[in-house]
C-alpha cells in the first residue's frame, strides 16, 4: 500500500505520511465510547460543582459578571447530572 501523495506548490507529488515517526499506536489514548464518557463526567461533575462554589464563595458580589457566570455554572450542574444519569439509563436499557 502506497502512501497518499498530494501536490505541493509546484505540481510536484509530496508523500504526506499517515503518522509521523515519533507517534506510535502505543502512545495513542484509546478512544472512549459514550458510557465511558458519561460514566467519567458523572464521576467528574460533583468536583466541579464544588470548585464553582468555593469560587463562588471567594468572590464579592460587586463582580456581577463572574458572579453570575459562577451561579449559573452550580444551577445547571444538578441538570447536566440528570441529563448524564437519564443517558446512562438509556444506554443501560440498550444492553
């Protein structure tokens, strides 16, 4: 199997290697499937809330902007929560 071959600016073939030397399959992350996914920012989402509301808790009200971007943040967290554990369900089901 030969190498894809594209042409550089002057119309000549220029091989473009598939991986360069240094990065081999080995080093590669596997890919996740999406129940692994979930399972993980299920595990991730209560560390996260927590840090958003120590930022919270740190910050004066008078910066209304980071204020309000960091209320929002600990409001949709218990909503992505059930998003991820209805998703879960869901592909609990499909098993």
């Amino acid at each position: 199997m030969t190498p894809p071959t594209w042409l550089d600016e002057r119309g000549r073939p220029h091989p473009v290697p598939l991986l360069p030397p240094a990065l081999s399959f080995s080093q590669m992350p596997a890919p996740t499937n999406e129940r692994q996914a979930l399972e993980r920012e299920r595990a991730e989402l209560p560390e996260e809330l927590a840090v958003y509301q120590r930022e919270l808790d740190a910050r004066a009200p008078a910066d209304k902007p980071q204020w309000e971007r960091l209320a929002w943040q600990i409001r949709r967290a218990p909503k992505r929560t059930a998003e991820v554990e209805a998703r879960l369900a869901i592909l609990g089901k499909a098993q």
